[in-house]
C-alpha cells in the first residue's frame, strides 16, 4: 500500500522534505527573489500561476526526486493543481517519489503573550478530507514564538497538538511546526522551554499516533535530540527561518537526526531568467548541498 511505503520513506529516508508553500502573504517576496517584480502580474490570480510555474520547474528538474527530496510541502492551490498533466499530488509521488504534505493553516493572529496563534481554522474538516482524495500523507501547520514567554509557548504547543489530534483523526500525519524567531535575543530560553512543552504533549498522545516536529534550527546543537529519539514521533525537519543555506546547512549538519524543511533556503540562487539548463544545475547543486546536510547528522 502506498501509503505505508510513504510512511517508511518519511521516517526513515535519506534526504530533506522540500517546503513549497509560500502562501498569500509570503508569495510577492518568493517571486522577487526568484526574479519576478510584482509588476508582472496584475492580480492574486496571475500571482499564484507564476508561483505555480516555479513551482512545477522545481518539482520536473532532474535532480527534484525521492532520492535526495523525501517529501513536498505543498500550498493549497497547489494541491488543487496539476504538474506533468496530473493532479499534483498524484504527480510528487507517482512521477518524481517525493512524499505530498500539505499546508493547512489559515496564518497567524496578532502577537500576545510574546506568540502569534495560528487563526482560527473553520474549515479544516473539509480541507482534510479533499486532501484524503488528492493524495495527501501529511499536513503542516505553522505557529511563531517571539519571546521566552512560558505561558505563551505552552499556549501555542497545546493549541498546534489539538489541531494536530483533529488530523490524525482523518488519517494525515500533522507537521507541528512552533517557529522560533532567530532574532530574538531570548531564542536559546524560549527553546528550552519549547522543548518542555512539546514533550509533555507528546508524553500524552495514546501510543499508536505519530506526530512530525519543524522547528528552528536550535541554539545548542542536538537541544532537541529527546524529541528526535520520542516514539511519538515520525521525523524531526529543521525550518531555515532565514538564516542563508550555508549557514542553515552548517547548523543542521550539527543536530543528529533532524533533516532540512527549507524553503527560501532551497530556492536561494534561483531566477526566472535562468535557462533550463542553468536552473537545473543551481536547484541541484541546492538539493545535494541540502541532502548532505540532513544526512551529515
């Protein structure tokens, strides 16, 4: 069964999950770095078909295959989408062996408590369902923290581990991804007390659930090596929160048995401008950089 062959690619394939799921907010500034002004598209709806041809020039590069990528993030739309004449779902595992994940979060709400909540998701119900039928193993979902404040972070843990159990219900595996701002001055404080708060959800979940953990590369390397080892859980994927692929590289090759989740680091160095065969060197030469990375560990 496909999905039981997925499941042993995410937990134990060699490689990195790519991050394709810039969504409407975070799409001008993917397309400017990719050499895209935002004069060229005169709406939401040119916007998202540009993103969309970068995207499917990413996943139909050569290099962009399960052996290096274990898995794709994908936006909603994408998934509503079509790459290589198939629903691209369907085309990420059955054409390139990539593992589809999907992200569900309809954003963040304004900071409290030195955190940003995810919004409230209404509808989530029925995007698992569709996600079901496309194709989907998994889902992502993305929360923020700001400060080592220890009632907010416990706030953002439990609210990510309720949604988390409403996917498992429909037979996703939820990505909990409580994003650590690299800026702050209390990162290394707020990651300890992260790491807590993860734990005990985890120490709570009924033994037959698996969840994945994304989190900021962490201060002190191997922080979240308990988590990675915790049989609650199916893998553990680094976010690049914007340090460079050099530097996110380095940080991870450090942390035993996480494995990347980039997104604007795997797309660094890539332009619209490029000929194929100039783009597909450069998301190559990212893929191997990025895979030895997640392997090195």
């Amino acid at each position: 069964m496909s999905n039981e062959h997925q499941a042993e690619q995410v937990r134990s394939g060699k490689g990195f999950i790519a991050a394709l799921d810039q969504s409407g907010g975070s799409t001008p500034k993917a397309l400017r770095l990719y050499g895209v002004e935002e004069n060229a598209y005169g709406n939401d709806g040119e916007m998202f078909d540009l993103v969309h041809a970068m995207r499917t020039r990413i996943a139909q590069a050569p290099a962009f295959t399960g052996d290096k990528v274990v898995g794709a993030i994908l936006f909603e739309m994408t998934m509503d989408r079509q790459m290589g004449g198939k629903p691209t779902a369907q085309f990420m595992w059955e054409d390139r062996g990539v593992v589809p994940f999907l992200k569900v979060d309809k954003g963040l709400a304004e900071e409290e408590k030195g955190v940003q909540m995810m919004k409230p998701m209404p509808d989530l119900d029925a995007l698992l369902e569709r996600a079901v039928k496309a194709g989907i193993f998994g889902t992502k979902m993305r929360s923020v923290i700001n400060a080592a404040n220890a009632e907010g972070i416990k706030a953002v843990v439990a609210q990510q581990f309720e949604v988390g159990k409403q996917i498992l219900g429909h037979g996703l595996v939820p990505i909990i991804e409580p994003e650590v701002t690299i800026s702050i001055a209390d990162k290394a404080e707020a990651e300890g007390i992260l790491l807590a708060e993860i734990k005990a959800q985890l120490d709570a979940l009924p033994g037959d659930q698996q969840v994945m953990l994304k989190l900021t590369l962490p201060e002190a390397a191997n922080h979240y090596k308990p988590l990675v080892d915790h049989p609650r859980v199916m893998r553990v994927v680094a976010l690049s929160g914007g340090y460079s692929r050099d530097e996110a590289n380095t940080r991870l090759s450090q942390n035993t048995g996480m494995i990347a989740s980039f997104s604007r680091a795997l797309t660094e160095g890539l332009s619209a401008q490029q000929s194929d065969d100039e783009f597909n060197a450069t998301i190559a030469a990212s893929i191997d950089s990025i895979y030895q990375a997640s392997i090195a560990g």
